[in-house]
C-alpha cells in the first residue's frame, strides 16, 4: 500500500451524484403517489399516510450512501491537497 496520498486517485463523484439523484427521484415519486392517493380517497387519508411515511423511509438508504460517498471522496481530496501543498513547501 502506498502511503502517499498523491499516488492515490480520488473517487469520482458519478456514484455520489446517481445515488442523491435516486433519493430524489424515488422521494418525489413516493410523496406525489401518494398525494393522489389522498386526493381519490380523502377518507382513507389515516390509512394512506403512515404508507408515504414507510415509503419515505425506504428511500433514506439511498440519501444515506450518498452523504457516506461524498464524505469519503471529501476526505481523500483534503489529504491529498495537504500532502501536496506541504511538498509544495518543500520545493
């Protein structure tokens, strides 16, 4: 394994990018089927909302790798930056 960070490349963002595009999508869609849901029976709005908030909870793993994703592609650009600005100094 190489311990300088500047031989390491740093994640794209693509993975990060599909994943928050998939939490939105699917929260989107989850929240207007829902809605016209309630809006073709309103009196069945008791029984409807605790499905949107069940399927809202299912699209929190997708938010959730793409927050883990980015932190991780965030912390390897910091550390390369600081190896190579502290060999900058070195120069």
């Amino acid at each position: 394994m190489n311990q300088f960070p500047s031989s390491q490349s740093v994640p794209s963002a693509n993975p990060e990018r599909l994943f928050f595009a998939l939490w939105i999508i699917f929260s989107v869609l989850t929240a207007l089927a829902d809605i016209i849901a309630i809006v073709r029976h309103l009196e069945m709005t008791l029984q409807i909302l605790p499905q949107t908030a069940l399927g809202l909870a299912v699209c929190l793993p997708f938010g959730a790798v793409a927050i883990l994703l980015r932190r991780r592609r965030l912390k390897r650009q910091a550390a390369r930056d600081a190896f190579l600005q502290a060999m900058a100094r070195l120069d």
